[in-house]
C-alpha cells in the first residue's frame, strides 16, 4: 500500500501522539502481563512505523491494520485545521488538499478518518 505524502503526515500525527499503544491495549481482556506484553508489541510496531512508514506499504499486518485503523479512528489532526485556516497559518487550498488526502486515505485503509 501506497501512501501520499499528504496522507503519511496525518498517519505520522497521530502515530508520534504515543497513544496508540494504550488505545489498542485498553480492549485487551485478561491480567496485567498479557496486556503489558501486547503494549510492548504494539509500541515497538509503532516505533518502526514511525521510522518507516513504507513498512505498512509492503503488505498489511493485522496488527499494522488496528494501527492504522486507530490512526483514522482517533486523529487529531484536524482538531484546529478551521482556525488554522481563519488564521491565515494554513491556506484554504491546503486544508482541502488535507482533506482530500483524508478521504482517500480512508478508502486505502477501511474506514473514515475523523476530520472533525
């Protein structure tokens, strides 16, 4: 899979948020250690994507996909895009290039990224 640039700084916003990990964890049923052991894998997958995000280009994992996902599911990115925009800090084409790349982000991975 393929990604723009535009679409791999909304990936990379939230991977380097540090959240994901304890997203993904906060499902995970049994005790303590089972849910610190898939912390620590979901992390180090993380660490490596924010590396080299081609790494989720190559083939998707299923946990690159709960990864992805989470970065659709929970993005921030364009938590302030509207007043960066009045502010004249972002121009009105770039925030619909962002979108756009949103959108089409969306459709490669399965699910709609929150741009609200």
């Amino acid at each position: 899979m393929k990604f723009t640039p535009l679409e791999k700084e909304i990936l990379l916003h939230r991977l380097e948020s540090t959240t994901i990990p304890e997203c993904l964890t906060d499902h995970c049923e049994g005790d303590q250690p089972a849910s610190r052991f898939a912390y620590d894998i979901i992390e180090a997958r993380v660490n490596e994507l924010i590396e080299d995000l081609s790494l989720a280009e190559i083939g998707l994992y299923e946990l690159d996909n709960d990864i992805l996902d989470d970065c659709c599911d929970g993005c921030t990115f364009f938590g302030n895009m509207e007043e960066a925009v009045d502010f004249g800090e972002i121009s009105h084409q770039k925030a619909t290039a962002y979108h756009n790349a949103a959108h089409t982000l969306g459709i490669k991975i399965g699910t709609d990224v929150r741009t609200s």
